[in-house]
C-alpha cells in the first residue's frame, strides 16, 4: 500500500496553476476512505488547504471516495494496469464507491481526477 | 509556410426517416469495397479522418463516415428544443440501412465503434444480407451503468467539460497528446442531452443471449477488435460476445482505449490491417 505524503500532495496540487484555475470555483471537504485509513481533503477556490486524518467524532464531508487499500495502490502506480488507471474505470469494476453530493465532483471532474492522480509513481507501493 | 488539403470529400445528405426529413453531412475518401464508418455516442465522423487518409486503405476501400442527425454538422430535427433527443435501436439500424441504400452502395462493409459496435450486432442478426462484413470495435452485448446519467444533461453542469473529463480515461495512455486533445474536443462539441440520448441505446437497449446465439456469421463475417484501456466496453465484454456467437473472434488491441482509429491509427492499423485483407480477399 502507497505510504502517502500528504503535504507533498498538496504542495503539488497548489502549485499547479492550471489545475488550481480549473478548480476555482470547486469548494468542498473530500472523503478519502483507503479501506482502513480516512483522510478529509479540504478544498477552497481549487487549492487544498489541508488533509487530516478524519476526526473521531462529527466528522462533516461533502463527499466520499471508497475503495479497498490494494485498489488505491493500484490506481497509485507510475503505470496502472488497465482498469486500475482511472476512477472510472474503479467505479465500473464496483470497486470504488462515490457517495454524498457528487455534484461538485461531477461538475470538476477533471479537476477530482486530477488532483486524485498527483500520488502516481510517487507513492511507495508496499 | 507549410499547406496541405486533405483529400477528404464532404456533402450533404437529405434522407427521410420515420417521416422526417434529415440533413446528414458525410466524408467520403478513396475508392474500391464501401468501408461505412460508424461513430461513437456523443462524437462524430471526424474520429476516422486518420482512416480516410490513409493510402493502404483508400486504394482498395471507399471510406465514408457520416454524422449521425443531432451530431457534429448534420442537422437536429425541427422541434430540437422542445423534446428530448433518444436513439433507439430500431432508429439506428433503419439510419444505417437507410444511409447505405440512399447512397447505393452495392455490398458494403460496415464498422462501428462503442454505439457502433453495438449496432453492428443488430445488422449482423436483422440484415446479414445486406452487408459483405461487419467490424464491431468495442462491441459489447450491454453496460451496466457505473455512473449517473443525469449529471450529463442538466443546467449547472458544463456537459462539454464534463463529458471529455468522463472519457479521458478511455484513451491509452501513449496515444500522442495531439489525437487525445482532438478526440476529447469531439466530446466538448456535442450538443446538449445527445451524448445522454445515444446512452439510451447503449445502456438501456441490451441483446439478449438468444440474440447473440441467433447471429449467423455464414451470412456475413462478423469481426471484433477491442482496446485493452476501455472500461466502457471492457474486454471481457467482448470476449463474452465471441462466446455466444459463433464463428468470430475477440481480438484485443493493446495499448488501446475506446476509440482506436482516433487515438493511434498506426497502431490500430496494425489490428484492422489483416481484417481489412481478409474481408477483401475473402470477396463476395
């Protein structure tokens, strides 16, 4: 499983203008759920503010990203197989949930794409 | 200065269908057996400008490739903003059927992508006799839908940031950026609700296994090429249709997505070369 480093995430997110600019209207609190572990992404006018672990109690999300560990690991490889290489293609398979108000990331979907994708190659995969 | 015209010809088809009278833009190139080209949902005849100018195809094959009405410059109907557009499976083949014969082409082959390659499927079982040989690329027999259908239509929604954002993922990954970026601008120019409405075909208009089982490939070769990156009409998808009938193949294009002729045509011609020589060499 990827040893993520989630302030090199968001410094790479923040540092991409064109990605910050395509997010610029995206104002939303992520939840990353690897299976065993859950992060909140908070995001405000397209950059990350921050990602923590999620709080024991009230945690508050817009929406969640569920999918097993060794599925983010995959989709987290310099080169994914096919099927692991895109959320879609996660969600096609079934072993990726989506739940809560989609709505901003269906409207930014480039942008959650994006922003999901910085980990690849990066990431230590176990 | 560098300047070149493509040797590509486009005009204007009036064709009446179900008592409407449509204006169909197709492309045509080259000259010999009629290779009629099918786009996918959402997109438009442009996807095989590749094919169309290519000499290892044009010299032997007619290609033409027409926008299906609602899509890239054929006309929507009279009426367009006040109802929802809706492909059906029944509209699509007499579209095709009706094209072919507008045009007199005198046994054609005909090849589909995505929607396209599930339409042949219906051809090949309803009208075997007439087409030479049918080419599925991307041919599944249904998709279980994975996402929500609404988001592709609805006001506060960009349909034309959205829906390339959605098929970025079905193009491999070493496509050459130029054809990537072109493919998904096909997607951003779809009009509203068409991409929605061919999904209705494609999701909600399934063949049965009695169907597939009933397809006889002795009347008309039926041929299947799939890319390995499509989680759309996924391999396994394919390979269940060479299951169920008999006498076809499920060849796996890899390095591939969804749209093989506009991603890489090097490399799809590496896959469609030997079909195209079988075809022709396999005569009438």
């Amino acid at each position: 499983m990827p040893d993520l480093n989630f302030q090199e995430w968001a410094d790479t997110a923040n540092a991409d203008a064109g990605l910050v600019h395509r997010g610029r209207y995206v104002n939303a609190v992520v939840l990353l759920d690897l299976g065993d572990e859950h992060h909140l992404i908070s995001i405000r006018d397209g950059r990350i503010e921050s990602i923590v672990p999620k709080p024991r109690v009230m945690p508050l999300w817009t929406f969640a990203i569920r999918a097993p560990r060794e599925e983010w690991g995959a989709f987290w490889q310099a080169r994914p197989v096919p099927g692991s290489h895109d959320i879609m293609a996660l969600l096609r398979r079934q072993v990726m949930v989506v739940e809560g108000d989609l709505h901003p990331l269906m409207a930014n979907l480039r942008y959650f794409k994006d922003v999901l994708e910085i980990p690849r190659g990066k990431a230590n995969a176990a | 200065m560098s300047a070149t015209i493509e040797d590509i010809t486009g005009r204007y088809l009036r064709l009446t269908l179900d008592g409407t009278e449509h204006r169909i833009y197709f492309e045509e190139a080259g000259s010999g057996i009629p290779l009629l080209c099918l786009h996918t949902a959402g997109a438009d005849n442009r996807q095989y400008r590749h094919l169309m100018q290519d000499p290892a195809v044009t010299e032997r094959f007619r290609v033409i490739a027409f926008d299906m009405p609602w899509h890239g410059k054929s006309s929507a109907p009279e009426g367009w903003r006040d109802r929802p557009y809706e492909l059906t499976a029944d509209a699509y083949r007499d579209l095709v059927v009706g094209f072919a014969d507008a045009l007199d082409l005198v046994d054609p082959v005909v090849m589909g992508c995505s929607i396209g390659g599930r339409i042949v499927l219906k051809l090949a079982l309803e009208r075997p006799d007439r087409f030479r040989a049918l080419i599925g690329l991307q041919s599944g027999p249904h998709v279980a839908p994975y996402y929500e259908r609404e988001y592709l239509h609805r006001p506060d929604v960009h349909a034309g940031d959205l829906i390339p954002a959605l098929m970025s993922g079905l193009i491999g990954p070493d496509a050459p950026t130029a054809n990537r970026d072109e493919t998904l601008w096909h997607y951003a120019q779809g009009g509203p609700g068409v991409f929605k409405g061919d999904l209705h075909f494609y999701k909600d208009e399934s063949l049965s296994d009695d169907d597939l089982a009933a397809i006889d490939t002795t009347a008309c070769p039926l041929y299947f090429l799939t890319g390995e990156y499509d989680y759309s009409c996924m391999p396994e998808d394919t390979i269940y249709l060479a299951a169920q009938i008999k006498g076809t193949e499920a060849i796996i294009m890899r390095g591939l997505g969804h749209f093989p002729m506009s991603e890489d045509h090097e490399l799809f011609m590496s896959y469609l070369a030997p079909v195209l020589a079988t075809i022709e060499a396999e005569g009438l």
